[in-house]
C-alpha cells in the first residue's frame, strides 16, 4: 500500500476546509493500493481554520502545520514538502478551484513511470477577462525569457514523486519558485488538463496586482534565466545608436544653417535615455537583491508547531 501526501496551504480558508477535505476523502476511497494523508500548512491564519481541521482529525488522517506569522505561498509549500511521508505527492490549494476528483489521473500517469504530473488550466472559472489576459501574458514573459519550459496555464497543483521531491528540497535558494523548479529538475514528467472551478468560499488571497503575483511573475523570469540581464545591454546598444545618429542629424543641421531643434526635444530625449537606465538599473537591482537575500543565511520559514494525526 503506497502513501499519497497532500499538501494544501491555507490563511483564513475557514468556509472551503471542510467540503474540501470531504471531497477529497470521497477522491480517495475510490483507488485501490493508495492510502493518504492531508498535510495542511497554516500560513497564520486569523480565522478559525485550525479549530476546524482539529475537529476533522478524529476521522480523517491530518496533520497540521502551523507556520509562526505570514510567510506567503511558496514558504508554506517547502514546509508542507519536508513535513510530509508519501511514496509521492500532491499539491493544490485550499480554496476548492483546483478539484481533488482528478487525482486518479494524476496517479495514474505516476505508475507509467513519470515522476512529475502536472495540471494544465484549459478553462478558469470565476476569474475576470482582465486577470485572464495578464495571466496568460505573464506565463508567454516566462516562458519566453526563463531557461525553462514551463507550460502555459500550469498552476502549482500537481503530483511529484518522492525522487523528483527529494531533489527539490535539496536546492537552497532562499526564494524558490517552486512551479519552475518543478520543472528545472527535469526527469519524466506529463500533464493532466483540467477546467479550474471557481473559488468555494471566501475572497481570493492573492489579487491580480498585489505583491504576490507580481513577486512571483518577476522570480519567474530572474530564477532561471540571466536574460533580463541582455535586455539591459540590447537597450544600451539601441540607445548609443540613438545617441549617435541625433549626433549626426544636429551637425547637419547646424552645417547647413538649419533651426536646431531646441528645449522640446532635449527633454524627451534626456526623457527616454533616462528611462532606459533606470529600467537596467532595476534589472540589475533585482539580481542584486536575491544575492544579497541569498548571502545572508536566513531560513526560508519558521514553523510554531506541527499538530499530528498519529
């Protein structure tokens, strides 16, 4: 009898536990060979989210992993990896759109032999047109800058076999994206297509222009790829060429006797130039910044306690 870890992390999920863990239950009943375990990672809830999933450890098989404040999504995930039994594993969040009902796929293509299944959204419900096409911009930004082939519309739900697990956590960036290591470390791996659900209950945690997807979309392009980094250069070379063929232009013009143009287009050319420089700045700013987070020995999370179901 192989063990299937969940991992599910959650802040302020009180309304979507439950059905969840029901759902998810009923899920399992139905494959032979596999039993399971919930590994739920509290990212400092404020509601009574732990109070509920106490309650549901007396029938179901939950471990409770209560982090000490805020940490944010991928810090609960690692948590949730190191803390968790299973022969393999499966991830998805606590607010009922990624459906537990097609797990049975995902393990299914686990047994033929692939180490990493993930999901792929055809059809997001519940989510506006506008969070729809940034979304899908963002996933072709990444795909086309990093070093790595992450599908498009692939979330973080997905199942990862203790091997390709293993060799994930022994990674040490203080900032992991866990969506694309998933992929970095490469070995056998497959999809599952699926249309998300729209959320149970609740507000969404993470709002399309919030810190969250931002921090996530700029990891996403700066963990896998130095790419960035040649944009900054290409802009420089453009912008020398530039600079030389304005050089140009006004030596004609005051060779033959021309109006020069004047404080208008200094300005709006000082205008671009600058800005230029400041968007490499940033670039360069951002690969800065993970060294020195990188360089200063900090754990990626602190856990307050850990509630077993044993």
């Amino acid at each position: 009898m192989k063990l299937l870890s969940i991992v599910l992390s959650f802040r302020n999920e009180a309304g979507n536990i439950e059905p969840l863990v029901k759902r998810i239950s009923t899920t399992m009943q139905k494959i032979e060979n596999w039993k399971y375990e919930l590994v739920f990672v509290n990212d400092d809830s404020t509601d009574n989210s732990e109070e509920i999933l106490i309650h549901l450890q007396k029938n179901y098989p939950i471990k409770i992993i209560n982090m000490s404040r805020n940490f944010g999504i991928d810090p609960c995930v690692l948590a949730g990896f190191r803390n968790c039994s299973g022969d393999a594993i499966v991830y998805l969040h606590s607010d009922q759109q990624d459906p537990p009902e097609i797990i049975p796929e995902l393990i299914k293509k686990y047994e033929n032999d692939n180490e990493i299944v993930h999901t792929v959204r055809t059809k997001r419900k519940g989510e506006g047109k506008f969070r729809m096409f940034v979304t899908k911009i963002a996933y072709k930004i990444i795909h086309l800058l990093s070093d790595i082939d992450l599908p498009i519309q692939a979330g973080d739900y997905k199942l990862i076999s203790r091997k390709a697990l293993d060799e994930i956590l022994k990674q040490k960036e203080f900032r992991p994206y866990v969506r694309g290591l998933s992929v970095w470390v490469g070995f056998k791996q497959d999809f599952v297509f699926y249309e998300r659900e729209a959320r149970g209950e609740g507000e969404s945690k993470m709002p399309l222009l919030s810190a969250g997807p931002i921090t996530d979309f700029i990891n996403g392009v700066t963990s896998y790829s130095l790419k960035p980094l040649y944009l900054g250069i290409i802009f420089g070379l453009v912008s020398m060429i530039i600079s030389f063929l304005l050089i140009i232009y006004a030596l004609y013009l005051k060779l033959n006797a021309l109006a020069i143009p004047g404080a208008t287009s200094i300005v709006i050319s000082v205008s671009f130039f600058s800005g230029i420089i400041l968007f490499t700045l940033g670039i360069i700013g951002i690969y800065l910044a993970r060294i020195f987070e990188q360089t200063k020995g900090r754990e990626q999370y602190v856990i307050k306690e850990i509630k077993d179901y044993k």
